[in-house]
C-alpha cells in the first residue's frame, strides 16, 4: 500500500508538472507574439510618418529599426515591395493566401515558419500607406529571443519540477508511512484477532486511524461477548441434555427406592429405632427427588412468552414475598423503586425466576443483620434492577465463572441459577452484570431494554 501510494503521488506530480510546463509555454509564446506585432505596427507607423512615400530607401530603413524583413502587399494579396530580392523571396511569402485575406479583415495574423532550418516568426497586419490608400504589411522576424527564453523557461521548469519532485516524495513518504504504516499494523492485529487472539489494538496515527482503532476494539468485544454468550448457550444446553438423561436413568429408581421407603415406614412403626431409620431413608429420597426436579426445571429450554409489564410491579410482588426470608435471619432488607412506571416487554415469569435467584443468593451471602437494597432505575441503558448486599463481595477471578453451568462457590448448589438467569435476561435483549461495590459487598444490575425498543 506504502508502495502504491507513493507511485500515485510520483505520476500526480508528473502530470502537474507537464501541464504546466505546457500552458507556461504556450502562454509565454502568445504573450511574445502579441508584443512582437505591437512593436511591429508601432515601427511601422513611425517610419510612414518619417517618409511621405513607401520606396526602397523607405524599406530599408525600417528593416533596421525592425530588425528583420520587410514585405508590403497589395489589398489583392501581391507582393509590391520588399526588402529581400525577389529571386531569394520563399514561395510562400510571394502571395497572400485567400484564407490569409479573410483572416486579415478580423485582425494581425501571426505565423511560425522556418526557412533554411531557422523558425520565424511572421506578422502581417493592415497599414495606411496615406489616408486613401492601404495595404498589407508582412514582417519576418527570427525567433531566437523566443527560442532563449522557451529553453531558459523549460531549463527553470525541469530544475523547479525536479526540485518539487524530490520534496513531494520526503513528504508524501513521510505522509504515507504516518498513514500506512498504523494501517498495516492495524490489518496484522486484526488478522490476529481472525485467529482467536483477542486483545485490544493500539489506537495511534492519524484520527481517522484511530477512529477505525477504536471502531474495530468495540466490534471485537462484542464478537468476543457474543461468542462467550454461544458457548454459555451451547453449555447450557448440553447441561440440559445431560440432565434430562440423567433423570431419565434415576426416575425409576428413585421413584422405587420411595415406594420401598414408604412400605418400610409403615411395617417398622412398632420399632422407634428402625421407623427413625426409615424415615430417614424416605427423607433423604424425597431430597433426591425435589433436587432433581428443579435441576430438570433450570434446565428446561428457555421459551419467552411477552406481554407489557410494568418493573415496578414485577420487583414489588417478588420483595414483597420475599420479605420475610430476610427477616428470619435480622437483614435489614429495603426496596426503592422509581418513581414513574417502567414499562418493559418481558415475560413476567421468567423476570420473577431472574429476580428470586438474584435475591437468595443475596440472601445465602449476607451474614446476619446485613443488608440488601433493590433498587429501579430508567437509565441511558435501559430499565435497570439492582440488587446490592453487604457480603463478602466476589472475588474479580471467579465473576465469569459464575455464569459456567455448574460452578458454584455454594456448598450443596447446582452452580445453574446464574447461568439460566443469564440466559433468560440474553433472551429479552438484555444484560446481566456482577461487580463489586466500593464499600464492600456484591451488586447485580439486570438491565433490560424499555418498551420503545423491546421486541415483540
């Protein structure tokens, strides 16, 4: 690219130099050939007025104030008078030609021809020889001046142009390298990134560089998010796979070995220690049994069903519910919501499902007398729910691995709340984020887009 830019410069260049030189040329030629005739005419008429008749004493006296050959021709075009013999006059200066005639009514004309290999300039213009009579006056006039000038302006040009060629290469080089070379390293960091190397590109050179920089960077991380999102997605539903098949291959079992429970309970009730036994046994099984349940439920393919839904209402009805949990172990639990109505379209349910998973894991995190705020927002992203608690907060580490299937920090959890929760928000268009806060603890911002832009 540095190459062919500064090949397209090089011809720009040429070009604008040839030109030039061109119309400085021609331009210079019919500024030389105005002032020769003016000069001519001028001479002219000077000497007329010095002699009351044209005769050859008249003629050569102005070649010598002219400078070079006099020719007089009649209204009809013939040769009268001249100062050059007629045996040595050229053929084509013998006789006005009927298209020089015509020409001659509008104004001088002004011909380049060259005799003996030497080019001459000839100036015809009409001229009164006395009041009544006119005639044509045709002066030969040798061009060196002009030749002189011509070489020393095409000498001036070359030296001018070579000069302007050297500077435009410094500095289309210098121009290049300051936009190819940013560009070239922006092309390898994104064949990098074309390979699973993802990482943020320097934002350097000139401002439309670095704006295309800065364009590439956010569209990286949004291809990167997005194919974590697929991965999540591809996880959760070979974790859902796994658990259906999983359940499938324990159902009888389980439901048998409750059955036997069940029939062991009955016949032991007149022995307290095996009826302890098997009451444990009958426990333990319907654990079993509600434990792989709500795995099956979490795992359940995710199907949105939407409707208007105002957020307030949605956190008002779960935290209302929920209230009493936090009591049981003295948290301090409070909800703020926004003062006008934030409509979403969303599937109530599945927001209800986000939010409860949110609130007990704020509540299994927050030590006795803690707290927990929930709190509604209509902000530039969207409508937010905020769930902020006093915890221990979560270590920077461990914030993405909390979305895997599977993985909890929980002794007992399914490590799938987060995960579905993720999932369920991605489906309404939404985001779901973990930070830290400031002054300690853990806060979860469900963001999710307002009715204007939700789709239906």
């Amino acid at each position: 690219m540095f190459k062919r830019l500064i090949i397209a410069y090089f011809f720009l260049f040429l070009f604008i130099s040839i030109y030039f030189a061109y119309t400085s040329i021609t331009f210079t030629s019919e500024i030389l050939d105005d002032l020769a005739t003016k000069n001519a005419k001028r001479l002219v008429y000077i000497v007329l007025d010095q002699n009351k008749e044209i005769n050859d004493q008249a003629i050569l006296s102005l070649k010598r104030i002219v400078g070079g050959e006099i020719f007089i021709y009649s209204k009809a075009g013939d040769l009268l008078l001249s100062s050059i013999k007629k045996e040595a006059i050229p053929q084509a200066l013998k006789k006005l030609t009927k298209e020089e005639l015509e020409t001659l009514k509008a104004g001088p004309i002004v011909k380049k021809i060259t005799l003996n290999n030497q080019k001459y300039r000839f100036i015809l213009f009409e001229a009164k020889l006395t009041k009544d009579i006119s005639a044509y006056f045709g002066i030969l006039l040798p061009t060196t001046t002009e030749e002189q000038i011509k070489a020393n302006l095409i000498f001036g040009l070359i030296y001018t142009s070579f000069a302007g060629l050297v500077f435009m290469l410094v500095v289309s080089w210098l121009l290049s390298r300051s936009i190819t070379q940013p560009l070239e390293e922006l092309a390898e960091e994104t064949r990098q990134i074309g390979r699973g190397k993802w990482k943020k590109i320097p934002e350097k050179g000139p401002a439309e560089v670095k704006s295309l920089a800065r364009a590439l960077n956010q569209m990286s991380q949004e291809i990167k998010e997005y194919q974590q999102r697929l991965l999540e997605a591809e996880r959760l539903s070979t974790t859902a796979q796994l658990a259906a098949s999983i359940a499938h291959e324990i159902k009888n079992p389980l439901t048998s070995l409750k059955l036997a429970s069940e029939i062991l309970c009955e016949f032991a009730k007149n022995n307290p220690t095996l009826s302890k036994r098997a009451q444990m046994v009958l426990s333990e099984t319907a654990r079993l049994e509600k434990i792989l349940q709500n795995m099956l439920a979490k795992t359940k393919k995710i199907q949105v069903v939407r409707e208007v839904v105002d957020v307030n209402a949605l956190v008002k009805e779960v935290t209302r519910m929920a209230e009493n949990q936090f009591k049981a172990r003295k948290q301090k639990f409070t909800v703020e919501l926004a003062e006008q109505p934030i409509k979403i379209s969303a599937d109530p349910e599945k927001i209800k499902q986000v939010l409860w998973n949110i609130l007990n894991n704020a509540w299994e995190a927050t030590p006795e007398e803690g707290e927990i705020k929930v709190r509604t927002e209509l902000t530039e992203k969207g409508a937010e729910i905020i769930v902020e608690d006093s915890g221990p907060g979560i270590p920077e580490d461990r914030v993405k691995d909390l979305f895997r299937p599977f993985y909890s920090t929980k002794p007992g959890g399914t490590g799938l709340g987060l995960a579905v929760s993720r999932q369920i928000v991605l489906f309404h268009g939404g985001e779901l984020i973990l930070e830290n806060r400031e002054e300690g603890g853990a806060r979860v911002r469900v963001i999710l887009p307002p009715l204007s832009e939700s789709r239906d």
